[in-house]
C-alpha cells in the first residue's frame, strides 16, 4: 500500500460505503483524515472507530452544497493539522433511474447541487490553500455513469459527466501549480448505500443501469467481464494510489473501475 503518512486528507460522504472505505485505507497508511459528511451519528462512530485503532479522524458535518459548510470543513483540517494535502470530493447522491420525462426541475437541481456544485465549492476552498503550497490533490469520484449514456438517470448522467469536465478544466488550467486533478470512476459496487432520490446520499458510488446491478451471477457476467460487481476497497486502492506521490504526473485522467463494463 502507499504511503501517505502524515498527510493532511478531506473527504467528503466519508461515513459510509466507499467514503468510510477510503477514510479507513487512508488511516492505515498514515494521513490524517477530516470526514465530511450528512450523517453526524455514523460519522462520528465512524471516527470514533479509527481512532480506537491509531488513527487521526476528526468528523465534520457538512453539506456541500452549503458554502459555508464547507468552508467550515476545509478550515478544520488548517486548524487541526496546519494543511490540507489532498481533496477526495465523494459525496454524491443518486436519482433512482428517473429519465428526462419523469426528472422534476426540483430532483434536478437536488442532483446537480449536492454532486457537481458541491465538488465546485469544496474544491473552490481547497484550492485557496494548495495553491499557495505548490501542491495538492483533488480526486474527484464520479461514476461510469459519467462516460457512457444508458438508459438511466437523466440528472446523475449529466452531473457526472460534468464531474469529469470540470475535473479535465481544473486539470488544464492549474496543473502548473503543482496540484494533480484525477477522477474515479466506479462501476458497479457492492455497498451498503440504498439509492433513494428523496435524500442525501453521501456516496457516489450507484449503479449505472439496472443490468450492471442485478445480483444475479449470470447477469452479471454478461454484462461485466469481470463477472462481479467490484468492492468498497477496490475503489478505495485506486483512489489512495492517486492521492500517492507515486501518481504525480497523473492529471486530467479519468481512471475507471468497472471490471471491464465500459470496455
């Protein structure tokens, strides 16, 4: 595993599924971690846990598409740790399958806001100090959902294509600085987040159609070489590899995890 000891790391959505899988990965090989997320009862559980075993967690409840709230997360690593090395923008939420037709004005400005503004505004404070540095990371989560159209959800489609845009911009324009933009995209993960688009989700990590998320072995296969749906980990490893030093130049690059579906 790579080493990132005593590097400063903000995460947003990272009390559950892939999020608290990276927040644990990112533990274990030394950085010190603030957690941004919705749900303050699992957060905080969530630190209390990878403290009792050695780490350095502080939880932040925020939502992202509050500025204020995120300017308080990303002023809490400065306060704690005197930095902040490394932006994981996970926190996300999906629109349960819901096509151009049935997409209301309200689930639409729902999705954009909490996935592709929220990544603007916490990336947006984050950058005021890793700039200044001459370094940083930004890994941005977005989805295989955001490199192929399917018969799916109209607003997450388009809010992780965005991801992805506004990732290659940033990528393009400041990467001069010494800071390195890459996004992630999932397949299809097996987690322990429902997907409801009546509520805040902090992962980002859904399932892009309804083949890609069938539980059914033989299903699978045939639409996933791999013949699985691929683990909270597996995210987790792709995205500590590029918050790495080994990965520095790395940038504009959308690395996909989807046992092969988009291929």
């Amino acid at each position: 595993m790579f080493n990132l000891k005593d590097k400063v790391v903000v995460i947003t959505g990272g009390e559950s599924g892939i999020g608290l899988a990276v927040c644990t990965s990112l533990s274990s090989v030394g950085a010190k971690v603030v957690m941004g997320g919705i749900q303050a009862d699992r957060g905080q559980e969530a630190c209390r846990q990878l403290n009792d075993k050695g780490g350095e967690v502080v939880f932040v409840k925020t939502d992202v598409r509050d500025r204020e709230q995120v300017d308080a997360l990303v002023r809490t690593a400065i306060d704690h740790f005197g930095k902040i090395d490394v932006l994981i923008n996970n926190a996300g939420v999906f629109d349960g399958f819901a096509d151009v037709t049935e997409t209301t004005e309200e689930l639409w400005d729902q999705i954009m806001a909490i996935n592709l503004k929220g990544a603007f505004l916490t990336s947006q404070a984050a950058l005021k100090h890793m700039i200044p540095q001459g370094f940083g990371r930004v890994i941005n989560v977005s989805s295989i959902g955001g490199l192929v159209g399917r018969a799916d959800g109209a607003a997450y489609t388009a809010s992780k294509f965005g991801l992805i845009g506004f990732t290659r911009q940033m990528a393009a324009s400041l990467s001069h600085t010494g800071i390195t933009f890459n996004t992630v995209c999932p397949g299809s993960i097996a987690t322990d987040i429902r997907s409801n688009s009546a509520s805040v989700i902090p992962s980002a990590a859904h399932l892009m159609n309804r083949g890609v998320g069938s539980s059914d072995p033989d299903a699978l296969k045939k639409v996933i070489p791999a013949g699985r749906k691929g683990t909270v980990d597996e995210i987790a490893a792709a995205i500590i590899f590029l918050a790495s030093d080994e990965a520095s130049y790395i940038t504009g690059h959308d690395l996909t995890v989807d046992g092969g579906y988009v291929a």
